[in-house]
C-alpha cells in the first residue's frame, strides 16, 4: 500500500578549518551534520498488520500473517513446548486447532524433512509473537513461512500471545476465526466463531491411514536411546487414530514388527493376526465422538495385551465403562509434570489432550499409576487382569524430554510374560512319525 515517506540527505561540514586560527595544536576536528528531511511516497519498508484472529468472546487480535491465506475456524489452545515446533506443526492430535506458542521466538531452526511425525500438517493454524527472520541449524531445509504456504496452513505473529495465554488459562479454550481477507467484518468473524464447536466432531477418521501397511523404520542411529532389542520379536497391531511417526518409531527399536491398521478396522480382522500385543495410539478430538472406535477397543480387552497412549488411552477409560470429560484448557507440551505412582517418580512429560479420564467412573481393578503433578487429573491407568496398560501422554516425547520412554519397554515385558504363559502345541504321535 502506498503512503508517505520520509527523505533524508545528510551534509557534512568541516569546522576545523574555518576556526584554525583560533584552535589549539592538535585539536581534533570538528564536524557539522546537517539533516534535510523531505516527504516523498512510497512502500512502507517493514509488513503492517493484515490479519485478525477474533475469538468466540468478542475480542479482536491484529497481527501480522505469514504461510498461506484465506479464513480458517478453529478451537485455540496453548502450548508451552520451548522447542520441537515443527514436531507439534505434524502431530494429528491438533486437527481442528489453532496452535499458539507461549514461548516467543519461532522459526529459528527453520524446517528439516527428518522431524516429521505424519504424512502431513493437520493443525488449522499457527500463533505465534515473533518470527525468526533468519534461520540457523545445520539440518535445515527450508524457512517457516514458505513451509506452511506449501501445506496450506495459515500463521499470524506479531501478536500478544500471553495475553492471549491468560485468557485461554481464565475462560477455557476458545474457538476462533483466523482470517487475512479485509471484506469480512469482525461481527461476521465473531458470529462465525460462535456457530462452530469441536465438541462431539468425528476428528479421527480424518487423520487414520486408509489402509493396512506394515512399519519397519527404527529411530535412527544418531538419535537413539535406552532401547536394545529384547532378542525376540514380538508383533504389534497398532491402530492408527492420528499415529505419530516417532511412537512406532519407537516399537520397533525396541524389536516389534508392526502392522498399522486404519481407526475402523475391524477387532475381529486383528485378532485374526494373532499379534503379540495391540497398541492404541494417540489422537484428535472427542473421545466420546468416536463410539465405533471405543467398541472396537471393547471386542478386544482381555484377549490381547493392549497399550494405550493419549486418545487410546480415553478410548480404554470409556470401554472399562469410564467416563471422559474435556479439560478447561487441556496440556499441550513438552515440560508437563507427572508422577509415577508406582515407583514414587517425577517425570517430565510432553502432553497434548483436551480430555481426561474420570478416574472415580471406573471399575473396581483398574489403577490409577500416574498423575498430572499440576492440576492432578489421571494420566496413567493399569489394569493387570486384562493386560492393559495406558498413558495420557506421549512416552516417545520427541524432541524431548524421554522420562517416559520406560513405558515401551513395560509393554514388551507385559507382551513377554503373556507369551511365556501360552503352552506350546502338543505334536500327536501320528503327526511325530509323519514329521
């Protein structure tokens, strides 16, 4: 947009000469500057505010807009990771959420193509307080801004994100309107927040693959931790409500063939592979949306040893016949504090749920083994007669902290002592003399 400027010469006179006789031997010289302003048109130099955030409660956030265009409706939440934003820019659990980063400083290490956890960016957009200009890390591949763009996600900065933070933290999370077109009103913006809710909306079944396809990628070597291979093979069917990369990732360090299925699959169909355990990932929304995905969970309780992370482990609270219930504004982070109740162990977690489980709903036998040390609510469960086991948060945590990596190594000892149990078939004698 064209607007005035100002322009500027700059004169220099040297006063030393015209007063020499007047100054001392050595005197050092003496300078006149001169500033002649003068007002001309021309662009602004630096990007003015362009896009709105506007929230479901009347207020009205100007900012800057960077990464794709256009009007986007979503629920914002906040997150208090210090690093690892591209991992959260790739997570499936955020499908139809806004992002908004406390920490301030974003997009300085830039984009590498080795810290995706999914096929693609499921988020609705991105909120953040100042954008790196420059990017320095010796893995990166591209800046920020050009990576959302390509993926179609919208970002703003420039932004006061802890105000917005407090807000979040007073009334709950908030639906939103992030839009970069100026032909729409903030009363439309406003009424379209408060006409949409993310509660009881089928999140799943957009982010599940759509078919079964086998996992064998470890984490890489440069990366690796704790894990060395149990020296048996043990096979996983890991359903995939918004999997992430680095979970399976982590399965297999630990020696698991893995087999994916889609969030509809069928618990009949896996029970057919006869697998050693079954895992139930993580995932986007309302567990209670997604009832086909919980009696699927039901069919297959007490058969199999199961592990349950996030989404799964809502969906295993709600088939023991718990209740779930949505936060006021969830966990989403890498610096969540939770005790292990078992061992008396403080973890630092990396989080990211709108949802909990009711733990006084569940039935006598299910254990509570974890708890979120900042407001208490249930962030582990146990239930030893059926083989089950479940965590609120993510154990693989990547970038990082990986307190809870433990947690892959108890699912293969649970998937161990169920195989040491099994007899092994009895060769009849005919079939002895045919063999």
């Amino acid at each position: 947009m064209a607007t005035k400027a100002l322009g500027f010469a700059l004169t220099v006179s040297d006063l030393s000469n015209r007063f020499a006789s007047k100054s001392p031997p050595n005197a050092p010289k003496v300078c006149v500057f001169t500033l002649r302003c003068s007002s001309v048109k021309g662009e602004r130099p630096w990007k003015t505010s362009d896009a709105r955030l506007v929230l479901e409660d009347g207020s009205i956030w100007k900012a800057k807009s960077f990464g794709a265009s256009g009007t986007q409706v979503g629920e914002v939440v906040f997150n208090t990771s210090l690093t690892g934003y591209q991992e959260i820019l790739t997570d499936p659990s955020y499908a139809g959420q806004f992002v908004l980063m406390t920490n301030p400083h974003i997009g300085n290490t830039g984009i590498n193509f080795d810290d995706e956890e999914s096929r693609q960016c499921f988020l609705a957009g991105l909120v953040i307080r100042s954008l790196s200009i420059s990017t320095s890390n010796w893995r990166c591949a591209e800046i920020l801004g050009d990576y959302l763009a390509e993926r179609n996600i919208m970002g703003i900065y420039d932004v006061d994100t802890r105000a917005i933070t407090r807000r979040l933290r007073q009334d709950g999370s908030l639906i939103g309107v992030l839009t970069n077109d100026n032909s729409k009103t903030d009363e439309e913006l406003i009424q379209m927040s408060q006409s949409w809710d993310i509660v009881g909306v089928d999140l799943i079944s957009g982010v599940s693959c759509k078919s079964v396809h086998e996992w064998v990628d470890k984490t890489k070597q440069n990366w690796d931790f704790n894990s060395k291979g149990p020296g048996e093979t043990f096979h996983v069917v890991a359903y995939d409500f918004g999997i992430k990369h680095n979970i399976l990732r982590r399965l297999a360090s630990y020696g698991c063939k893995i087999t994916v299925v889609p969030s509809t699959w069928p618990a009949s169909e896996t029970l057919k592979m006869k697998p050693d355990g079954i895992l139930f990932s993580n995932g986007p929304g309302d567990p209670s949306a997604v009832p086909y995905a919980v009696e699927t969970v039901k069919d297959i309780l007490g058969k199999v040893p199961v592990f349950g992370i996030c989404m799964g482990h809502q969906l295993l609270g709600q088939a023991l016949g718990g209740r779930t219930f949505k936060m006021k504004f969830g966990h989403h982070g890498g610096n969540h504090p939770v005790r292990n109740l078992r061992t008396g162990q403080v973890e630092i977690s990396a989080q990211n749920h709108n949802y909990a489980v009711d733990p006084a709903t569940l039935p006598e036998g299910v254990e509570v083994t974890h708890i979120n040390l900042n407001d208490g609510s249930c962030a582990g469960l146990a239930f030893p007669a059926q083989r089950i086991m479940s965590l609120q948060y993510h154990p693989e945590a990547s970038p990082g902290p990986h307190d809870s990596d433990y947690a892959f190594r108890e699912f293969i000892e649970l998937m161990k002592h169920e195989k040491s149990k099994k007899p092994e078939p009895q060769l009849s004698a005919v079939s002895g003399l045919d063999a």
